[in-house]
C-alpha cells in the first residue's frame, strides 16, 4: 500500500497563524506595557512581521502606544477593547476546545471575566 499524502489530507503547520500572533501580543502586553523588542525577543518573530501585527492591533484598538520620555522608549499596552476580545477569544475556546483542567489560559480567563 502507497504511503502517498492523499490531497484532502491535512497537516498541521508549525507556524503560528495570525490569530495566534495577536493572542500571544495581547497576553503578552495585558499586565504588563512592552517595548517593540521585549515582543519580539519573546515571540520570536521577525521586525517585519511584529510590525505589521503591532500596527494591526493599534489600528483595531486592542493596544495603545505609550510614550515613556524620561526612558526614551515607547511601550506597547492592551487596550480595554483588546482584554474584551481576549475575554470573548477565551470563552469560545473554553466552550469548544478547552478541557476540564487545561493551562494557564483557563486562569486568564477567569481573571478576565
């Protein structure tokens, strides 16, 4: 019997989708405001790649640039609007996908309902 790949077969991706780039900024920068690099150290994307994500989530209103003068930096923070999406993103795993007893995304969940 052939071991060929037949074409409806799915295969999982070993990239993050954006989806889940804008989850893990959201969380990242939830408690805590974060540079553009501390982001990109952590996530480990790529400069053009957590730019487009960045600008993506100010544009939508899920974080706000804030300026830090006196340290010379500006820094990265999830908005009101962004911890509702998470809030709403964590319900409908927790609905659908989640089990019983499953990571430190069912805590942020309930800290965020």
């Amino acid at each position: 019997m052939s071991r060929t790949a037949r074409p409806h077969e799915w295969t999982p991706s070993l990239r993050r989708t954006k989806y889940e780039r804008w989850v893990e900024l959201l969380e990242a920068c939830l408690w805590q405001p974060r540079t553009q690099s501390w982001l990109m150290r952590n996530s480990g994307l790529k400069t053009q790649m957590i730019k487009e994500d960045l600008q993506f989530l100010l544009d939508a209103g899920l974080f706000i640039q804030v300026d830090e003068p006196e340290a010379g930096i500006y820094v990265f923070k999830t908005t009101e609007k962004g911890r509702e999406a998470l809030a709403q993103f964590y319900r409908l795993v927790t609905q659908f996908f989640m089990e019983k007893h499953d990571s430190k995304h069912a805590v942020l969940f309930l800290l965020m309902g």
